[in-house]
C-alpha cells in the first residue's frame, strides 16, 4: 500500500520562512539597540564636552571680569583661619604668588592699626548673620612698607549645624588711586592752592570746633587777623609771580611763629587768620598770651625777602579778637 503525503510551496516552506523573519526581526532590534547605546553614549559625551565648553567659557568670562575689575578672589576657613587667595592678590602688595600666605594672624599682622578696631564690628555682624554682605575698606602693609587702600567684599557661604559661620568668600580690588583722589580732592575743598594752609571754609569749621572746646573748658581763645601792607604794590611793580613767592615765605614764617595746634589759614588775597585755642581761663592771662604770639608774628614777618633776586620789605597790620563760648 502506497500513501502519498504532499505539502504546498508555501506550507513547506512556513517553518523555514518563520525562522528566517524572527532571526532578521531580532537582529534589527538588536541594531536598533546597538544604534540606540551609541546614539546615547555620543550624545552624552557631546552634552559632557558642552558643559565643559561652558564651564571653560564661564571661567574665562569670570577671569575677565576679574582682571578688568582688578578683583581678586579670597576664600576664609573661619574654623581654622586659613584663608586662600588667588594669583591677583600677591602682586596687590608686591609679592610672588608662591610668597603670599594667609591667617588671622597674617593678616592682622599686615592690617593698618588704625583700622584693626574697625573691622572686628563689621566681621562680627556678619558672622551673627545681622548683615548680609561684608563691605570694608581697610589697609594692608605692601611688601616695599607703605599702604596700599583695599575694598573688601564677601558673604558666609557656609554655616554649620548650631549656625555659626564656617566659611566666607569674597573678593578684594586695590582702590588707592581713588583714595588718593578723594583725598586730593577734599585738600583742594579745604586747602588754599597757592599756601597749601587752611582756606577760609576750614577756617571756619575750627572755629566752630574751638569755640565748643572754650564753653567746655571755660579758657578764651583769640582770631588774628593779619593784612599785608605794600602787597598791591609788589604786585604792580614786579608782577604777579614775584607776589605769589611773597605769599608763599609769609605762610612759612607764619607757620614757624605759632604755636603746634593752632591754625593758621588764608582767607583771600593777602589776608591771613591765625586762631589761637584754649590760651587762659584767665583774661588778662589770655590776652598776655595772645599779644606775645602777635609779637613774635610781627618779628619774623619784618625781616626782608629774596623774592627771586628782588629784595621786597612789607609791615604788616593786626587785629586781635578775644572769644569764650
């Protein structure tokens, strides 16, 4: 007996075609897989490269700031007093950068004295966190001995678990020039250009200092007024130059003449004020004295001047005011 058993193309080849489809089916998720990793691992080295390209590019904008604004970053440990500073700070007061090490006690050490009692308030309000950011002008010793004016800027960046702070950063910019420049703006408000004395706006705020001084300590002080005879003349005769050298020997004679402590100014033209303070509770003690300053002004101003080869001879006419209170 003979059976015969046929199958289709199609049937016969099912199995086959079926195996076929998975082993391809599998294989284009793993390479979609594959794609996929590798997709990711690029892209996140790209992401990392960026961030490092930003981080890069922060820093370099941060560097800019810095040097434009001649800052220089500082970073203080307040538990040990350690303080790290950056290359900008050295050069600040004249030093290597592998020379400049810092501490409380360095610090103080370089700290001005004057300024020592200044800055321990504002440290202390800061610390407590009663003010936020700490803002001091201060002065440090330069390598060479003299001063060099800083400006201070910080905040606590750090606190521990009862509070107290542990960490500050902040930065410093040198501002000596611009205290150089208030400074010589505020002689040039309260000093006469010529004399380099007191002008009148001074003048009248001793004054006003002196006569306080008086009501408290009950002792009279006086007001000089001094006006130079034959100025007009020298001026007219030999010129404005040989004027202003007259002017200029007058203050310093003057300045011989009276006594350390009180002022002497120049209100005008050749017109002096000399303010003697605290000269006697006594009147006619005080008069005494002031007559004997007026005495010894009126001797050193009679002898002559070389004003630049010309030989010029001047009196002088005084007033004197006594004042208390």
């Amino acid at each position: 007996l003979w059976v015969m058993v046929a199958f289709g193309t199609d049937e016969y080849r099912a199995p086959q075609l079926y195996s076929s489809q998975t082993e391809r089916l599998q294989s284009g998720l793993l390479t979609l897989l594959l794609l996929s990793l590798t997709s990711l691992f690029f892209w996140h080295r790209w992401h990392e490269q960026r961030q490092h390209r930003r981080m890069v590019e922060s820093e370099a904008r941060m560097n800019l700031a810095f040097d434009g604004g001649g800052l220089a970053l500082w970073d203080w440990n307040l538990t040990n007093g350690e303080c790290v500073v950056d290359e900008r700070m050295a050069p600040m007061l004249g030093y290597q950068a592998s020379e400049l090490h810092v501490t409380d006690q360095q610090f103080q050490e370089r700290l001005h004295p004057d300024d020592l009692p200044l800055l321990r308030p504002v440290m202390q309000a800061v610390v407590k966190g009663l003010t936020a950011q700490f803002v001091f002008e201060h002065r440090l010793r330069h390598k060479e001995g003299h001063w060099v004016w800083l400006l201070a800027r910080g905040k606590v960046t750090k606190r521990d678990a009862q509070g107290r702070a542990t960490r500050m950063v902040g930065t410093d910019v040198d501002i000596t020039e611009r205290k150089k420049l208030e400074q010589d703006i505020k002689h040039l408000a309260y000093y006469d250009a010529l004399t380099d004395l007191p002008n009148r706006r001074l003048l009248l705020d001793r004054l006003q200092q002196a006569r306080a001084a008086s009501s408290r300590s009950a002792e009279h002080g006086a007001v000089l007024f001094l006006d130079l005879d034959r100025f007009k003349q020298l001026n007219d005769t030999h010129g404005h130059q040989q004027g202003d050298l007259l002017l200029q020997q007058v203050a310093q004679r003057l300045l011989a003449a009276v006594r350390e402590g009180d002022t002497l100014a120049r209100i005008g033209g050749d017109e002096f004020v000399v303010m003697l303070s605290q000269l006697s509770m006594d009147l006619a003690e005080a008069t005494s004295k002031a007559r004997n300053v007026t005495e010894k002004i009126l001797a050193a101003l009679d002898q002559s001047y070389d004003l630049a080869g010309t030989t010029w001879q001047i009196t002088v006419s005084i007033g004197i005011a006594l004042f208390i209170d």
